[in-house]
C-alpha cells in the first residue's frame, strides 16, 4: 500500500505507533488500524465520501470530514480508493 503511495498519490513518512500507523505527507493524511481480519482506515477529505464503500464519516470541523473505510482484501485497494487518498494528501498541501 505504501509503495502505491508512493508512486500515484505523492512521497511520505510511514510512523507506527502501537495502535496503528500513521502515513504523513506535509501533515498527517491517513491512519491505518490492523484488526483482526481487515484494516481499517482513515484519512480527512473536504466532503464525506458518497460510496458504499464507506463505513462513517465524522466531521473534524465544518470544512474536514474523517472518511474510514474497512479494507478486507487488497483488491478494496483500487483506482477509486487511491484517487480519494490522492486527494487527501493534497488536501492540505
């Protein structure tokens, strides 16, 4: 997943915590949570993401939204999903 990253949406800095890992681009773009049989992400777009795909959507403020997605296969890892990620780390930058 990194290296797709890497390579379509922009370069970034891989953090681990012990709960999860953290992607960082100029800011704090994506958070990956391991879980039993999925792994379970965020990342903050402009809008709440219209797809059935999503499983919530917070608001972090009037103009951010949370999206987090659940990925069970790395096939849920496609053209769309990446597209969305893209426009997470340009969200800010």
């Amino acid at each position: 997943m990194v290296e797709q990253i890497n390579d379509n949406v922009g370069k970034c800095k891989i953090i681990s915590i012990p709960c999860c890992v953290h992607l960082f681009g100029k800011y704090d773009f994506l958070a990956a949570l391991p879980k039993k049989d999925k792994l379970e992400v965020r990342f903050a777009l402009d809008r709440k993401i219209n797809s059935p795909r999503l499983k919530t959507c917070v608001p972090m403020s009037a103009k951010v939204f949370k999206n987090c997605f659940d990925i069970g296969k790395k096939e849920e890892i496609d053209d769309e999903f990446v597209g969305w990620l893209k426009q997470s780390y340009h969200l800010k930058n």
